[in-house]
C-alpha cells in the first residue's frame, strides 16, 4: 500500500449561520488521483481554500505526511508541498510566463523540473517570454498547473482545469494529469466532467451543501441514489 | 547554462541584459544631467527638491508601482524623517550629512510603526495612512512637545546650512534611491513584489512570503521619504511642521510617479523633471493660471495615458512593430 500523503479530520468551515463544510474527512495516497464533485456551491472549492491556507476551519485537523498541520501561512504550505490551481486562473498578468513559472520555483525546496520542462509540460514553451495576461482562458490554467508543479508538491489540488475544453483537449489534460502521479504524487481533482474524471481518477468523494454524501468508485457514485437525486432532481419533484 | 531550478534560454538571458543595461542609464542619465545642472539653471533650491521628488517618487514606484499599496500618508515618513534628522543634528550634535541617515532612520521606525495598517486593504490602506500621517504631524507639532520638537514653532537648521553639501546630498540620495529601484526592479524580490501586487494569495500558492516581503518593500519606502524629508528641511532651513507633514507631498509624489509610470525605473523620474518643471515654470512665470494648467495636464494623463508615459511610450513601439510585422508578412 502506497503511503498516505494528506488526510482530512472533520473539517467543517462556517461563515457566519452559513455550513460551507461539515466535517469533510477524506485522505489520498501518494500516486493515486481523487476525484472532488458535487452540485455547484457544494464547497468543493472552499475544502481547497480551508487545506491551502486562505481559510482557517472552524474545526478538524489537516495532515500532510502523518504530520499535523497547524495554523500556518499559504506560503509555508505551499512550500512543505500542498498547491493547487485556481478555477478562475489566476497568473501574475502582468508578468511572462516564464516569470510566473521561475517565481515559484524559486521557492521550490529541493529539486524538480526545471521552468524549461515545466513549460514544455504544460504546452506554454512557445509562449515563455509573452506576458500571462494576453493567453486564452485554457492556457492561463495550464499556467496556474505550471507554477503549481515548480514548487513540486506532494499533493496538488487541481480546481476545475477541463472546463470549456473540447474533448481532443480533455483527453491531452487528462494524460498530462496522469502523468503527474508517477513519483509518488497525489492529486485531488475537481471536476464536473464525469468522462474526463473517469479517465483520471481511482475513486470520488461528492459533496453536497458542505457535505459528504457519497465515497467510493465512480462508476458506483453515478449508481447512487443520493448522488443521482443532488445531480438530477427529483422526478415530479 | 540552466541552473537545476530556474533554467533560461539565452534570448532570455540578453532580454535580461538589456533590460538591465536601459535601467542603470535611467540611474546614470539623471545623476550625470543634475551634477551639471547648475551650469544650466541657477536656482539650487528647485534643483534639490527636484531631486528629492525624484527619490520620493520612486519611493511611491516601490510601495504602489511594485506592491500595489498607495501610501497617501507618505508625508508622515517625510516629516518624520525632517524631524529626526534635525533632532539629531541639533540634540545630538551629529553631522549634518550624518543627520540625514538619522531621518531616513526616524522614516523607518514610523513605517514600522504602521506596518498593522497592512491589514487592510485598497483605499482603505490609502486612507488609513493618510489618517496616520497626519496622527504623526499632529503629535510632533504639539505644543506639549515644546522642548522636543518645538511644537508649532518649527525647526530652524541655520547653523549647518551648507549648499554645497545638500546638493551633493540630494544628488547622492538620489541615485541611490534610483539603484535600489534597479535592484528590486531586476531581483526575485521585485518579481516577488509584482506577483504580490497581482494578487496577494496566488503570489503565496507560488511560495512568495507575502508578509516579510511587502514589509520590506514599505519599510525601503519609509527610508527614502525619511532621507527625503531630511534632506528637504535642512536645504529649507527654517521650517515648520505643516511644511513637511503637508499632504500635497505625497500628492505630489503620487502623481509624478504615476504621470511617468510606475513598475518602471524611467517613470517616475520623467513623471518629476516634467511635472515638477512645470510646476516651477507655471508657479513662477504665471502663478494665476498654476492650478488650471497642472489640471489640465494631470486629466490628460488620466485620459490618453493611464499607464503613464512609460506606459505610452511601450503601447506606441509595440504598435509599430505589429504594423511593420504586418507590412513585412
């Protein structure tokens, strides 16, 4: 059995009388992709923001390699190898993207791809000296992808990175993602796209106003009553 | 060669380069034009508070071009520096020119001082050094500090008046002011300070300490205002508090920076001779007409250049060379 990289202890976030979580508990392992879905305002995202640093939870514990995580800064989570992406990108606009890449891996600890092959990996070598602001939606995501791998994390949270792509587009991301569990990497992967998650993921958690409904293999999430009632609706409802 | 972390191809590399080269003639260009600036024009006194803008609007360009943080209480580092200089030289009895480095020392410890300001954000951040600035003026004018400051009384700094040395002083302060610009301009701590300005959370998902790193950038600016202001009130010699904690300085820094261009080293700089000249030239030649005219000329900006002449000046070469482009393909 591969090594647990990062496990979820109850975590619930409040903001104010709203329940954006409640208790979420979840772990993956290293070189295993976990899939993340649920209606939208599931708090799919919020579980991202809670376990990279924006938003401290109201309750539960984060472990990252057996060790606790306390309160600590985005920047120190980042570095001890949590990251994620964005589901609206969000570079450095007014930077290259070779310098939205080379900022992140300046802080990198220990080694990892060059920018160079981190750019060639995720499709932007061509555009390395052309400021981030001017790329298409889909390239500023592979961007967001690109500076989250210069820092070589252990986990990487990828929000939404298949949206409005065509399916020749899905499956080359697809690969791409795959690509990144070899070495031991875990990634939880948040997505809509049920074909594009089936391609990628070994098992899903579904969320639904904050909480988990459903955990297990998706195949079998698409076969559960609850899942197909928070997806579907209710007929005659 | 690649290095294992940040790897670079060579047309990189030369951008690099020139980049760099075109920064430090925006060093040189300006220190050579003042240190032969009085065989062209005869009023010291402008030419020092020309230099000292010049400074102060780079400090604007580091905490705004680069960070994204409007200081509008800039004024409070500059009093403050006005102050600490003159206590030292006067209390103290240190050497003038050493007294300087005690003002951009006083700037430092008010920027310290107001570092939780960084909790909040946007024009509230902007306000809330304005409020703060003016906190600073208030307690140093003071009548109960009397025997410190001299309260409402100002400053008088007679006895080390030396023009020689201040405009020496100015014009040294200057370039240093515009080298530590080039530095942070072409470091990872500069790109760290514009991915910051971008957005604060993304810059720290890249592993960028958010914190140290725009505290340092504020604290960088406070010593310039402090220097500035320092500077500033000994080539003035007698001065009172609302002379130096006046918020038409930090007005006036804001502007210059951003007429120029901020995120640039030439920006600012231009932003200054041009506007400062004008200001000296109208203020002086038709004083009646200097508030219509310096108008006029900042809702110009706003209207066809937002993003400065530097801003202009890359939007107009990159529209060439697209039209050349064009024309060749």
């Amino acid at each position: 059995m591969a090594d647990e990289i990062l496990r979820l202890e109850g975590i619930s976030k409040h903001f104010g009388g709203l329940s954006a979580l409640q208790e979420v508990s979840f772990s993956v392992e290293g070189g295993e992709a976990l899939g993340l879905v649920g209606p939208n305002g599931s708090g799919k995202t919020t579980l991202i923001n809670v376990v990279c640093g924006l938003y401290t939870p109201n309750a539960g514990n984060i472990y990252l390699e057996g060790a606790k995580l306390g309160k600590t800064t985005p920047h120190k989570l980042a570095k001890s190898g949590i990251n994620r992406t964005f589901q609206v990108p969000q570079p450095f606009a007014s930077l290259t993207v070779r310098e939205n890449v080379e900022i992140a891996a300046a802080h990198r600890r220990g080694d990892g791809m060059s920018v160079v092959e981190i750019l060639d990996f995720v499709n932007l070598g061509k555009w390395a000296g052309q400021e981030a602001g001017s790329l298409n939606a889909a390239q500023q995501k592979r961007l967001d992808l690109g500076r989250a791998l210069a820092l070589n994390p252990k986990v990487l949270f990828v929000d939404e990175l298949g949206a409005g792509l065509n399916p020749a587009e899905l499956a080359e991301v697809a690969a791409m993602l795959r690509s990144l569990l070899n070495g031991g990497r875990a990634l939880v992967v948040v997505e809509h796209l049920m074909g594009f998650l089936d391609k990628l993921v070994d098992r899903v958690i579904v969320l639904n106003a904050g909480r988990e409904i459903f955990h297990g293999g998706l195949r079998s999430a698409l076969d559960d009553g609850e899942v197909k009632r928070v997806f579907l609706g209710t007929v005659g409802a | 060669m690649l290095d294992s972390k940040g790897g670079g191809k060579p047309l990189a590399g030369l951008l690099r380069r020139k980049t760099l080269l075109l920064d430090l003639l925006a060093v040189a260009i300006p220190v050579i034009g003042f240190s032969f600036g009085l065989n062209f024009y005869s009023n010291e006194l402008l030419l020092v508070y020309m230099m000292v803008y010049v400074a102060l609007a780079h400090g604007i360009n580091i905490s705004y071009g680069f960070t994204g943080y409007l200081p509008f209480g800039y004024f409070g580092f500059f009093g403050a520096g006005a102050y600490g200089a003159t206590l030292a030289i006067l209390d103290l009895h240190v050497p003038a020119l050493l007294g300087m480095l005690f003002g951009g020392v006083a700037g430092v410890l008010v920027g310290l001082l107001l570092l939780p300001l960084f909790r909040l954000r946007g024009a509230y951040f902007a306000i809330a050094t304005l409020a703060a600035g003016e906190a600073v003026a208030d307690i140093v004018a003071n009548p109960s500090l009397q025997s410190i400051t001299n309260g409402p009384y100002g400053e008088n700094l007679a006895s080390v008046y030396s023009s020689g040395q201040i405009y020496v002083a100015a014009l040294v302060f200057m370039a240093l002011a515009l080298l530590a610009v080039v530095l942070v301009k072409n470091s990872r701590f500069g790109l760290s300070l514009r991915a910051i300005k971008e957005s604060e959370y993304s810059a720290a998902m890249a592993g960028v300490n958010v914190v140290q790193l725009r505290s340092l950038a504020w604290v960088i600016a406070a010593a310039i205002a402090g220097v500035g202001g320092a500077i500033f009130g000994w080539a003035t010699t007698v001065f009172y508090p609302s002379a130096v904690f006046d918020s038409a300085i930090s007005v006036f820094a804001i502007v210059f920076a951003l007429f120029g261009g901020t995120g640039s080293v030439w920006g600012p700089t231009l932003g200054t001779v041009l506007l400062y000249g004008l200001y000296s030239a109208v203020g002086l030649s038709s004083p009646q007409y200097f508030q219509l005219i310096y108008g006029l000329a900042i809702v110009g900006l706003i209207l066809f250049a937002p993003r400065g002449l530097v801003g202009f000046g890359r939007a107009a070469v990159r529209r060439l060379s697209l039209r050349r482009a064009g024309a060749n393909g």
